[in-house]
C-alpha cells in the first residue's frame, strides 16, 4: 500500500556478551516491514565494563546507520541466576543511554509483555514466539540467530503498541460499522 511509516524500531535483546537488534518499520495500515538484523558481538575475555563500552560505540554507529525514530529495549529476566540477570540489566542501561545519546525514543518491555504481542500468549515458549515472528513479518526462515530473532519480536511489540496507540488516537475504530446497523 506504500502508507507513510509511523516509525523506524529498533529493537535491542540485550546481552553483555552478543546483543541482538532488530529493526523494523511500522506503518498504520501495511504489515511491518523488516528492514535488518543481526548482532553486536564482545570477547566474552575483555572485562565487562570494556565489554559494555564496546556495545555502546556499536549500538551509536548502528542507530547512525539506521535512524530508527524509536528504541524498544527488553528487560532482563530475573529467574535463578541474580548475577546474569544484573549484567543483562547493565546492558539494557547501555542501549537506553545510547537511545538517549542519539535522540531516540525508548521503552522497556518485559519478557512475558513480548510473548503476548507477537504469540497473543505470555507464556509462550521461545519456538512459538519465533514461529509466530515468521508469520507476522513474512519471513522465509526464522532469522538467526536467536539473540536476534528475539529483539525482532521486541520490536514487534511495540509495532503493536503504536498501533494500538494510532487507533486509540483517531477515535474509535469500529464507528464505521456502528452506523451501518442504525
């Protein structure tokens, strides 16, 4: 359809060893299009502080590339490992102070805030949320690898919360069939 692009997403898996991004372009009415992916890469041998400076030069270059108008970011799951769950959230820090450096807006979603935007299910597993990644954004394979496909599905959930904030914004949705049955 060629509507105008609500935004430009990237979406971040964060990881102090390979963080995944993800970008995508929303629009109001057409699927959205997957525009890159892939992921920025440390020695898990460098200490983690030189570890996070390098994500951080790299998420800037990448976002100068790119120019996403917009940065969703998942939060770490803390589950049995505290100390795995304080660095992945060390990273979440890093690209939100790289969206801040370059401009960009940024949001945070949880895990189980995902799953339910791209499966419908907030308990999905990893398998069903990559399939349905697949389905929702036409692509051939599930994309790899799996850092990712999952910053993929970051940036598909908040794909679905601008458009869910669009249609809230120009009124209701379903006016249009309310005056047919006057």
């Amino acid at each position: 359809m060629g509507e105008k692009a609500i935004a430009r997403i990237l979406g971040i898996d964060p990881g102090t060893i390979q963080m995944g991004y993800g970008l995508i372009e929303a629009s109001e009415s057409d699927e959205p299009k997957v525009m890159a992916w892939g992921v920025i890469t440390a020695s898990s041998r460098l200490p983690l502080g030189e570890r996070l400076h390098h994500m951080y030069l790299e998420l800037l270059e990448l976002a100068a590339r790119h120019t996403p108008s917009e940065m969703a970011v998942e939060e770490p799951f803390v589950a049995k490992n505290a100390r795995t769950a304080m660095a992945v959230g060390q990273a979440q820090g890093v690209a939100l102070m790289a969206a801040a450096a370059r401009g960009i807006t940024a949001v945070r979603y949880t895990p189980t805030q995902v799953k339910h935007a791209v499966t419908g299910y907030g308990g999905a597993s990893k398998e069903q949320v990559q399939q349905a990644l697949v389905l929702h954004l036409r692509l051939d394979a599930i994309p790899e690898p799996e850092d990712a496909a999952d910053a993929l599905a970051v940036a598909l959930c908040h794909c679905q919360a601008l458009r869910t904030a669009t249609l809230v914004e120009s009124g209701n949705p379903y006016d249009h069939l309310s005056s047919r049955n006057t």
